[in-house]
C-alpha cells in the first residue's frame, strides 16, 4: 500500500483531483522506489487511483523499479475510497500474481492497512508512505479471511 506522494496546492482553484506533485512529492516518490528496489521488493501489478498525484507517484515508482507504466491497472474508485474498496480491487486480482503495489489517499489507505493486522497501527499513513503485509492464499479472494503480517512501513522522512 502506497500512499500519493506531496501534493501542491499552488493552485487554489484547481479541483483536487486535479492536483499534481509538489516539488517535494517529485523527488520522494522516486526516492521510495529506491528503497523498494534495494530491498528487492518488485510488483507482479501496480494498481493506482486516477487522479493526478496518485498517477504521478504510480508512475514515478514503476520507473525506478522496472515495471512498465503502460501496465500498470487504472481505478477511479480508489479516489478517497474507504476500506472495503481496496479489498474488492484486491479481489480481481489474477492469482498469479503476487506482489501488488496499490496507490491512493488517505484517509481510507491509512483506515485499510490499519485493519491488516492488529500488531500494527499508525495515526496517518505520511505522503509516500509504504506498508507491506505478507500473507498466504491461494486466491485473491481469500484476502479478507487470511492472517496478515506486516512487515514494512518506509516513509519518506524515516531514518533521516
């Protein structure tokens, strides 16, 4: 789970969907797919919100960790969506793949990865932020039913 990396607000009377990264979220979404690539971590699927900041950091990342951006699955429901939506994107997920990298916006992200397991929790998934779980299945529609572990959560600023 990625959160959209820093958005601007230069533009006071552009539509949020709209907004695009910030000079910070420019160089943070790149930054953090470095950390995904030095940890070997590589998605099989990337699945990102339509809207402008989360397509951008979706992009950004694909690039650093050689997954090519016209591949990359497209859904405008992921735009401040609660929960529940992620686990039906997660639903239609080939079960061959498995590693998925899924990009949005809080406060639905944060709300989500706080129900992967009850030995994690945070207050506010940060710009960029990345939470990774890892689970066993056999089909992506065991999703909700499966015991989850998270073993990631890389943000920006962390061990800066």
């Amino acid at each position: 789970m990625i959160r959209h990396a820093k958005s601007s607000w230069k533009n006071p009377l552009q539509s949020d969907y709209e907004r695009p990264l910030n000079d910070r979220g420019e160089t943070d979404a790149p930054m953090m797919g470095e950390r995904l690539k030095k940890l070997n971590i590589k998605p099989d699927l990337i699945i990102s919100s339509t809207a402008k900041r989360a397509a951008q950091t979706a992009k950004k990342i694909a690039a650093v960790v050689g997954y090519d951006a016209d591949d990359i699955k497209w859904y405008d429901k992921l735009y401040h969506c609660i929960p529940a939506v992620f686990e039906e994107v997660l639903y239609g997920v080939d079960d061959d793949i498995q590693t998925v990298f899924i990009v949005a916006h809080n406060p639905g992200i944060t709300q989500f990865v706080n129900e992967l397991s009850p030995a994690f929790e945070t207050d506010n998934m940060p710009t960029c932020g990345i939470v990774g779980a890892e689970f066993e299945l056999k089909t992506w529609n065991e999703f909700s039913r499966v015991e989850k572990k998270v073993i990631l959560f890389e943000y920006p600023k962390k061990n800066i």
